[in-house]
C-alpha cells in the first residue's frame, strides 16, 4: 500500500485479527509497524492507536509492566476516537488486576465506564460490567459479581449484528456461571 494511513489501519486490523485468534506474538509485532509508522508521521492520534496495540498485545502475552507502560504512554496521546482511552483504561484494568491490585483495577474500569457513557458505547460499556464482575466474584462477592454480570448479559441483547450479540451474550453466561455456583442457585 502507498499511502501510510491505509497501512497503518490494515495493520491495526491485522493485529486484532491476529489477536482474536489468539496469536499475540502477532499481534505485538504487527503493533510494532504501527507504532514506527505513526512516528514516522508524527501523528498523536496513531501514536495512541498503536500504543493501545501495544498495550493489548503485551497483556494478553502476561507482560503486565508493559501493558501499563504502553498503557500510559497511549494516555497521553490524544485519538480522535475518545474511546481508544476507554479501551486502554480496560487493559492497564487487567494488568492491575493480574497483579493482584484491585483498587487500581477497579478506579481504571470506572475510567473507562465513564468513557463508555460519554460515548455511547455499549460495547465499551458491556465489557467493564462483564470485568467488574469477575473481579467482584474473585473476591467472593458473588451477589455484587452476578448483578455485573446480569447486567452484561441484558445490554449484550441490544446488539444489532448477530454475532456479536451472541458472542457477548455466551461470555456473560459463561461468567455468570462462577457466582452462580458459589452462591448454590444451580438451577440457574
């Protein structure tokens, strides 16, 4: 491709790709391209895209430091797309999380809640409930972990596109099962 900005959103699809499919070597290195073709551009709003790529990637490969550092680095590049931040806040959540830093997990899903509200993006939104859930079930408020969950599960049916909404909706009910059992409502 000639044109730098087609390559950089092919390689941002590319990534995701690679990521949804579970190969997050690939997906690192395809963050990698982005991120030297938005400093050849000089282009904030790349620069953040691909830090969140970045940031992703590395979570997902359990390399929490990074994910944070690339997380902060993503913070303060401003997208276009205020949303780009609302998903970084959810991965340095997970990272957060990994290390056993709950407050920091939970003051990031809020950020990124808030985000998902000032946009409108259920996607967003559904996401932080489904991760507030599994961290309120881990930490045995079950009751508190199925209301996020519920949650989840009822704004995952608003989706247009048939396969995203079954596929937020099976997550939920996947994460629903944990509190479920825990709180002996096996029936449900």
């Amino acid at each position: 491709m000639k044109h730098r900005s087609d390559r950089f959103v092919t390689l941002g699809y590319l990534a995701l790709a690679h990521g949804d499919c579970g190969k997050h070597r690939d997906m690192l290195a395809y963050g990698i391209m982005q991120i030297d073709l938005a400093n050849e551009a000089d282009n904030t709003n790349m620069r953040a895209e691909a830090y969140l790529c970045l940031a992703r990637s590395n979570e997902k490969l359990c390399d929490y430091h990074k994910a944070v550092s690339y997380s902060r680095h993503c913070l303060q590049n401003q997208p276009r797309d205020p949303r780009v931040h609302g998903y970084v806040y959810m991965c340095q959540a997970s990272a957060y999380f990994c290390f056993g830093s709950f407050t920091k997990s939970l003051e990031n899903l809020e950020q990124a809640m808030a985000i998902s509200k000032q946009c409108n993006d259920p996607g967003l939104e559904l996401q932080v409930f489904s991760a507030m859930g599994r961290i309120f079930a881990l930490l045995k408020d079950y009751e508190k972990g199925l209301g996020f969950q519920l949650k989840a599960a009822e704004l995952s049916k608003s989706f247009v596109l048939c396969d995203i909404s079954t596929k937020y909706q099976r997550l939920a009910f996947y994460n629903m099962a944990v509190p479920l059992v825990e709180l002996e409502r096996y029936e449900e």
